[in-house]
C-alpha cells in the first residue's frame, strides 16, 4: 500500500515542451448526459480542457448541445461520423449524467468497438451492475471511478473499510481494471494488487459534480498518454489539490466549477510546468 | 424578542467534517418557474449550492431546462421519477418565478406528499394567500418568507409595525410554521412566540432577485439537516453578511448575482469551517 | 452651455437609504430585440441593474427568452398581462435590437398607452424618423439617445458642430423632449434650450453594445425618480466615468460588458453611497 | 527573413484617438459554425471584439443563433440582407466550425461577391483544397492561416522545414495572398516572397480553440484598416504574447478563452494606447 503525495506526482508528468501542437496533448471524448443531467458532461469536459487536453469532443443527446457550446465553446460535439471513427479518439470518458434509460445496445457497441483504456464513471457503472455481461467487454486497463454506494452495487453490499479494500483488489484483478474508489480517502487499486491512497482534498469536495471534474481529468490525462495508473494518480491528486485551493477562500461554499478553475493552480504549485 | 447577531450565529451551525460525502450534506430541490421567470430558480438554486448543499435539484418547465443547466451545471433537473418519489429530498423550496397560473393540484399534491418542514417563498405564498384551504396542508415547522406585501397578502392589511409583529406571531402560532418576514429588520417568527430580529443587511440589498437567493439558503441548511429555526437563522443572517460584503465595493450597483458569490466570504468571515 | 463633472452630479442623486425595499428602487421595462440582436436587451437590462434598479423586466421576442434568462437570471421577461399593464412600469427603455422590421402598431400602441416619459435608443428612434407621425405621440419629457447618424435620420444632414448643437435645440424645444447626443462629447439638451456638455468617458469606448449600456442607465435613473434631466446626466456621465475605470486596464481591448462591471466603480469613485 | 519582436510591432498599430466613433473601428463578418462546432465563431467574435473591433458580426445556422447571444451579447447576427449586402463589412472572416458539409455555392458567391482581402482558416481552407477552382477566386490580399496539416491539404506533403517554408512562398506568390502558417514558431509569408517569424507565444497556446482566437484577432486588425501584412503581423505577436500572459499563472491548464481575456494585456504590455 502506497500513500500518495505531491513529491510522488511530479515524475509521473509528461512534459509540455515547445515544439508541440495541440494533437500531442490528445483528443478525447466525453460521452455522457440525458435531458436534464447534461451539466455533468460540461463540468466533465471542462475539467479536460483543464487539465491540459488538446481536444476535447463531447456526445450528449443533440437537443441539449447548446448546453455545452455555451457553457465550454472551446468543446466541440461529435457527430456520427466522428462516433463511427471512435478510433481518433485518445481516451473516453463514459458515463456522467448518462441516466439509467441509455440505450443498452449503444453502450455494448461502444464498448465492443473501443480497444484503447477508457474511464467510466456514474451511471457508465450503474449500467456495468445493471448488465453484468457489459462488464467483460470493458478493456483491458480502463479506469472505473465508483463512489461507495456505486461500487457496492458492483459488488454488493461491504461490511467495512478492510473488506471494501479486498473487494477492490478482488475486482480490479478479476477484470483487469483500474478501480479509483471515492470516498474521504481515495483509494487507486490496481490489477495487479497495487493500492495507492491519495492525501489531497478536503470535506468541502463532498458536493455535487465534484465526481463529474474527476473523471474528465481521469480522461485528460489518459488521453495525454499517460499510462492508466499514472493517470488515476495525477488526476486524483491533482483534483484533491484543486478543492484545496479553490476552498481556502470559500470553506463550504465551493462547488464543483470552483474546482475546475483552481486546476491551473494545482499544477502552478506542485511546479508541473 | 431577541436580536440576532453572527456571534449568536456560529453556535447554531453543524460542522463539515473530514469523513463525510455529499449526501451528507443534504439532496434538495428547489420547484419554481414559469415562462419567462427561470432566473429565480437559477439564482435559488446557485444560493443553495454556495451555502453548502451536497446535492441541488430543480424543478422547471421543460422547455426551460437549459437556464438552470447553463447557468449552473451542478444542478440536476429533476424528472418524473423523483418528483414522485419526494421523500428522497431533505428539504423543498417552493415558489420562486412560479407565476399565478400554476397548476394548482399539483401544488396541492405536493404539500400531502411531502411530509417534512419545506420552505415557502414568493408565488408559493400568493397561491397559499388566493386557495386558503392549502395552507392547512402546510407541513409543521414549515418556513414562510414573505416580504411585506406578500405578508399582508395573506393576513389582511396591517396598520404599523407591531401590529404586524403581532400578525405574525398570531399567524405562526395557528399555522405552527416559521415566519420570516423580510423587510429592512428582518425577524423571524416561531410558534412558540419567539421573535428574532436580524442585525446584517443593507439596502443595497433591496434588489431583483435578493429574495431568491435567501429562499435558496433557507432550504440548503434544512436540507442540511438544521432544524427549521436555525436554517432559518442561520440563512437570513449569512444572506444579509453576504450582502453586506457584496455591496462594500459595489454600493447601489450591487445585484443578486454578486450577494450568491459573497456566501462563501460570509462562512471566511465569521469563522465557519 | 454647461460643461458636466463629477462635483456637478453628487448632488442630483437620490439616496438609497436603510429603511427601503426593492420597489423604492424603481421597476422600470426594457422593450427590443429581434432574432439575433436580443444581446442589445440584455446589455441594457444588465446595466440597469447595475445602476440600481429595484426590477427590471423585458420584452423580447419570446424564442429569444433563453438569452437574457441565462445571462442575466435577476431580469424578468414580461409577460401579456404586464404589457397591458404598461402602467405599473416607472420608466420604459424603448429599442435596443429591435430591427426595422418591427410590427409599427405596437410602437404605436406603445406611445398611445404609456403616459410618462420614457427613453428612445437605436431602431426606436430610426422608427421615428421612417414613421414621423409616431414623434407626436412621444411623451413629452422623454429621453432620446441619438448617435450622430441616428440624429441626422431624424433632422436632416448636418453641416458642423454648432448646426448640430442648433438642430438638437430646435429638436427639443419643438418636441419637448430631452435630447443625448452621443459622440466624442455627448451633450444633453432640454426642452428650454440649456446644453449640458459631458467631460467623462474616452475612445474606447467606441465599442459595440456602449449606447446599449447607455440606455440602460438612463432608463435605471428615471425609474429611480429622477426628473428626466437628471436622469440623463447622471447616466451620461456615471457611463464615460465606468468606460474610463474600465478601459485602464484594458485599452483597446474593452467591450460593452466591462463597461456594466464597472458601473459600480463608478459609484464608488465618485462617492455616491 | 524578418524575426518579429514586440518592438517592431507598436509602429504598426492604428491609433484610438479621442475623436472618434465605434465606426471608425471597423465593422467585421465571422462566418462559420455548424451544428455542434459553433464555439469556434464564438471565441472568433470575442476574440475580434477584445482586439478593438467597433461592430462584431457573426452568421452561424439560424438554431445555433443563442449560443452567440449568450455568449457575446455585445456580436450581432447578420441577417439575409446584411449577407446580400456583404461590401458593408470592412473585413470577413470565413472558416472557423464551419465543418465539411458546407453549401459549397455559397462560399463560392461569397468569395465573388466580396472585393476586399478576407481571412480563411480552418474548413474554410479544407474546402479550399477540395475545391480547388474556388482558391482562384480570393480576393488578393487576403489572408489564410492554416496550421500544418491544413497546409498540407493545400500544397501536398511537406518533407522538411525548409521545404515548407519554400512552398509557403510558391503559394503566397501564385495565389497573391499572405499565409501565416500557425506552428512552434508562426511564419508570416508575403506574396513578395518576405517572411517573417513570430518570437511570442508559447506551448501552452497548443489547445483547442487558440486557432479561433488567432482568425478573430486577424479579421479585427483588419476591419480596422490594417494593410493585410500589418494585420497579421499584429495578430501573430499579440496572440502569442496573450498566450504567454494567460499561461503565466495557468501553465498547461490555459485554454481559448484564457487568451482572449489576456488580449488586452498584451496591449497594456506593449504600451499600445
């Protein structure tokens, strides 16, 4: 068991050199939100934009795509053609605000033509525990990103932290998957046993979208070809140290938006150039 | 009759601490708007996440979703599932930007749904002011947030200050609700008879919208878990402390928008972690 | 002639004292927009609120209601009634956006209904000019806010400066109206002749948007109670001094938006509680 | 070859001079965006009124028209007659979001119907290579800013460095247009054969939407009457430096919008009254 610190993060970064353009820093793909729940997949796809992604796409139902024009013009949303080439996408993130009545067969095809790592989150998992078959099409190394109650629908009920623990370990080796269990401290599981327990963030993070914003960084820095496991890490802390940040000067008052923009000062104070 | 101030204040609030989620800190759902006046709700429901709720749902005209879901993406729309399930919410706010036209049975319905104290504002007091056989529907420890005319709408035109002191207790006392009646000494009314007066606040606060957002703290702290007279406290003092600092660098030029995002100066301020 | 400074205007404003409420503050009306120039409203709208306004409502085609509903949730968007109603309204801000192609027997209708002054910009007074029978029923007292072009439509080419300052007095005297001609030194002249010259305000504020703002204010002070003179120099100068505070940073750079946020820097400079 | 420098570039700019109306600042078309991918003319528009521009068209697809209006109140939507009457726009600039599906006879109309240098980026340069009679019709002077890939789409593979540099000429001088050709270091190319190279900006600028930004800031120098060299010699350097500004306390987390807000930074920086 290891316990995350800021010192542990730098060396896991990719740099950002000068002679860049914005493909380098990857195109990634949020898919998420139904009518009423799209504010999900903007805080998601800002939280991208924020962490460093060069592109970010978004797919949410087409009545609902002035949501994130608006509120993320730098976004850009899918259209079916870019669907059907999932492929140029660097990294998914699926799941944020997506509802229980998705149509199954969409997300079964998703996950069947998707061979990279992919983050899945919200009800991305509630639909894993819903239709367990969907579970095995999940690739290999992609990062699950359940809060407690979600993951105990995975896996049914836990009697307590140590047993929650194995369960994790029992899971992530089981589907060869990347497990970030959130909670007050946030765990990082890996297939092969591995468990990292990040030390940043604070109570004031305990507030809605705070998840949405995690998984889009998840989803930056996979796209930005960080290897699964470095990703989890850098987006946990990094996130963790954002609602430090933003909370300094709002206490309970900081929401998830707070977050996203304090992203820059995480990086600014670990010294993540 | 007491006089209120924020060393009085600190005492009534419950602390957020280290090992929590944001389920503890309240799922509420604010129901208001019509056409053309979402922009309450929106202001509602931003009040109601800057003063701490974990979870913010809304209720509005469909066609009017996008308001809330631009304006404040850490907000759900609530669909009709869970406007069936009301006991999910930890506390309502009810009546902001509502209009006249609503669809009284639906209101109706929902005060002999919902079994627990909810709060009160704007058109929702109007309605109970033009069907008074709703307002014995009322839940016990229900909060009321009338201004003055809204007040008056209600118990018949007042003749000066003590008689409506004396309306208010004898109103509170019958209904067995909380009355917090808004004006430039705000007091709030139990049915015990108690009166508290509120020292914060200026007149700058006396702007489009001002009401909105207090409706908006009152229900975040029931939602909190506060009992009805200290999220009633607790609400109008922060909302006049929030006023107050908003307007020390804006004077008359201060609009609702600015005393939302003062909230969280108003927890710095008086040392509310 | 009278050259306008800040010591002029401390003392033409009205205080805003404790014992207040929103309706002290004046409800005033903006009335434009049309498909794709609804921005013009909600700068106007914006910028009454920043000067003060206790209500500020709008009219807008109802497919626009989304733009000021999101970016401005404090305004309200009239509806029916309350345009029938034209007299609850203590001053209208009449044409931002509107377009040429406005329905002329609402315009009409508009002037018939409404008794008090009011204040004309932009396509409200280009309607004037096509529609010259439509002056006679302006109220008189009212505010028309012509830029140069806007004035020659309605008084014929100008040959130079002091045949402007002559036609606008002729202009006024004749229609018993006040007159702000906007330009590098915006005057203001009234019904018996006086000119009052502007000294606050600069070059950049050559913006899109700025007379949006203008009207705004003027319509936000005659709301407040201010004779009509007043009201246009208080708004005339308080929009150059804001264009000033806003422009210090930002040069070249400074838009429409930045002049409203530095409307209550304005206030503050010049002391105005 | 010219290297640019800050120095070099404060002769090139136009004066704001006291005496002087929003006209006198250029009034600029940006024509893009279709469904989903209408951000890209919003950071244009905004991008085009920070750098002075006095009136800010846009012509998206008539449903997208709010996310314009939301999001710069202060930009007008072109209307059929304005687009019939195109000779009123002292500069256009056609591309941003426009995507492939475009009515390829009305860009064609357009680049013969508009008589002055024009700005294309993005779509409207793809389209450009898979039409390529329409590059014959653009009006000379004009500018395009491709990035590499677009380049390449234009003049076929590209072995070296130098290769492109080479090629950049051939095409400015066969087709009598400026190309900046967007990269590490920006090159400029004369239709004369001169080049010059940016020295501002930096990696942090690699992130979506900066390309918007760039061809808003580029329409706007030249709707204000900047030859076109000059044009782009000032947007080049101005949104590099307001890249290096943004990026300052943002690092790797700046993104498009940052770098509009710094715009008038940069001209702060360079003493650009």
């Amino acid at each position: 068991r290891y316990f995350l610190t800021g010192d542990d993060l730098k060396s896991l970064h990719l740099t950002f050199n000068r002679f860049s353009h914005k493909g380098d820093y990857g195109k990634v793909l949020l898919i998420g939100g139904s009518k009423g729940k799209v504010g999900a997949v903007l805080l998601a796809s800002k939280a991208a934009l924020r962490t460093g992604s060069g592109l970010v796409f978004a797919l949410v139902p087409e009545d609902e795509r002035l949501i994130l024009q608006i509120g993320a013009p730098e976004v850009i949303l899918a259209n079916q053609d870019e669907i059907k080439g999932l492929q140029i996408f660097d990294a998914l993130g699926v799941g944020p605000g997506w509802g229980q009545e998705i149509d199954i067969s969409f997300y079964e095809s998703l996950l069947k033509r998707y061979h990279k790592p992919l983050v899945i989150d919200a009800d991305g998992l509630n639909l894993l525990s819903a239709h367990p078959r969907l579970i095995e099409l999940v690739p290999n190394g992609s990062i699950l990103t359940p809060h407690i109650k979600e993951f105990e629908r995975m896996t049914g009920k836990v009697d307590h932290h140590l047993d929650r623990l194995q369960k994790a370990r029992d899971f992530s080796e089981k589907h060869n998957v990347y497990l970030v269990l959130k909670g007050q401290f946030t765990s990082i599981t890996c297939p092969d046993g591995r468990q990292f327990f990040n030390s940043s963030g604070n109570q004031y993070m305990a507030t809605a979208g705070s998840g949405d914003v995690l998984t889009g960084m998840v989803t930056s820095f996979l796209g930005q070809g960080y290897p699964p496991l470095n990703a989890a890490l850098c987006a946990v802390y990094h996130h963790g140290l954002a609602g430090e940040l933003a909370s300094e000067t709002r206490l309970r008052g900081t929401i998830a938006g707070d977050i996203i923009e304090s992203i820059p000062a995480s990086f600014l104070k670990l010294g993540i150039a």
